[in-house]
C-alpha cells in the first residue's frame, strides 16, 4: 500500500482506527503523485517539574510526494521562560518501503548554554503492531557525534481512548561540558499517556513522564545542581491538520 494512501482513506470516509496519524495527509490536487502535507502537534503539554511548570512540545510537519518529501520535527521544553533542550530539524525523507523512509539533513540544538548544528542520517518507519521508531546518526561541528532512538506505541482500548507508551535515549561520542553532554549515553526518557480522541484531529491527554540522565551526563548535572531523575506528570492536547 502507497504510503499516502491514508489521505485517500481519510478524504473518502473509510478511515479505519489504529491508521497513525503520520501515515496520512492532505492531497493539494488530484493525479498519480499528489502533494500531500501534513502537520501534526503530538505533544504540547504542561508537565509539573521539580521546581516550575513546564512547557513542552513535540511537533512533525511534511511536504512532498510520494517520491520524497522535505520534513520538519522539534520537540523541547520552556520553564520559567527559558527554552531547555530544544531540537529543531529540517530533512529530506525519502521512501524505500511502504512504510519505511530514510532521512537526512540538519539539526540544531538550542536552549541554555551554546548552540549546536549537526548532520544527521537516519530512518524512521512503522514497524509491525504499529511500532514507530525513529533512530538518528549527528556528527556535530565541534566534532561531537551522538545518536538518537525514539519509539512509541499506540494501543487502542476504544475507538476513541488510545494508551501511548513512549520511550527516547540519546548517547554521545564526547564530553562537552559546555553544553551539559558527557560521552556514553545521555539521557533516557519513559513516558505513558492516555488521550482521548473528540475528533481524530483533537485530542486532549494525560500521562506521566520520567527522565534521568546517565554517567557524564549525570555528573555534568549534579556539578551544576541540576536534577538527575525526574517524574512527572503531564496534561495535554494533541492536534493534527
């Protein structure tokens, strides 16, 4: 099945529950190779963190063709008015299976301390059962290199109350206490949400998080009198058009 075909889905009424909402999109016109785009806010939420609220976001845009698209994804995190651990990333994402696509292109990282701008390869796809992955490769300007492993996993309890369990790690080649990085792996976050789906495009949720971070990382942080481990609890909306 074509990749895009979830638009046609969507845009004929035979939507069937359990299609991700990545998988689909908005066809500009009719011919054998729409352009299709898609815009989706899969998290923006408010989280109770140790010391103030905090804002956090996860957002995933495209525009293409079947044969290749640009990307847009950033996700990060705002308390107390400033942005912490931010990520932006602009991609070209090719296809090489029906649900399997490579990318390349840039990121930035931004927030406290310096910024940093990477080239990034990776893959990105859903799995059987609906598991979608991320995996990264970034060799940074300063000679930093690191990966990045995202997967989440949507159970529908009903047509309308879906359960995500997600998970995220970063591991970097060398330490940069600059910017907070120690070599190995970095950080792990374990997240679990329940959203409730008024329209499949609208969906408010709650969940809990929890985040640590590990060997250098972890003594950069203590040396900083930063967190090392933390649980949270989170409340959101969870938008797509």
């Amino acid at each position: 099945m074509n990749r895009f075909m979830g638009a046609a889905l969507l845009l004929t009424g035979l939507y069937q529950p359990g299609v991700r909402a990545e998988d689909m999109g908005h066809q500009a016109h009719m011919n054998d190779d729409p352009l299709v785009w898609m815009v989706l806010v899969d998290e923006l939420e408010w989280q109770n963190a140790s010391s103030d609220d905090t804002l956090a976001w996860n957002v995933f845009a495209w525009i293409g063709h079947d044969t290749g698209r640009v990307l847009f994804r950033s996700e990060g995190e705002m308390t107390a008015g400033d942005v912490e651990g931010g990520r932006a990333e602009l991609l070209w994402s090719k296809p090489v299976t029906a649900w399997w696509d490579l990318v390349a292109g840039l990121r930035e990282d931004f927030g406290t301390g310096p910024g940093q701008t990477y080239g990034l390869v990776g893959v990105q796809g859903t799995a059987p059962y609906r598991l979608h992955i991320e995996a990264d490769l970034f060799g940074g300007e300063r000679g930093q290199f690191g990966t990045r492993l995202e997967s989440d996993y949507e159970i529908l309890l009903t047509n309308r109350w879906i359960l995500v369990p997600r998970a995220e790690l970063e591991a970097f080649g060398k330490d940069e206490a600059a910017l907070g990085i120690g070599s190995g792996l970095s950080q792990l976050e374990v997240g679990l949400r329940l959203r409730y789906e008024i329209r499949r495009e609208f969906a408010p949720y709650v969940g809990v998080e929890w985040s640590g971070k590990f060997g250098d990382t972890a003594d950069l942080a203590e040396d900083a009198n930063e967190s090392v481990r933390d649980t949270r609890l989170v409340a959101g909306l969870r938008v797509w058009f």
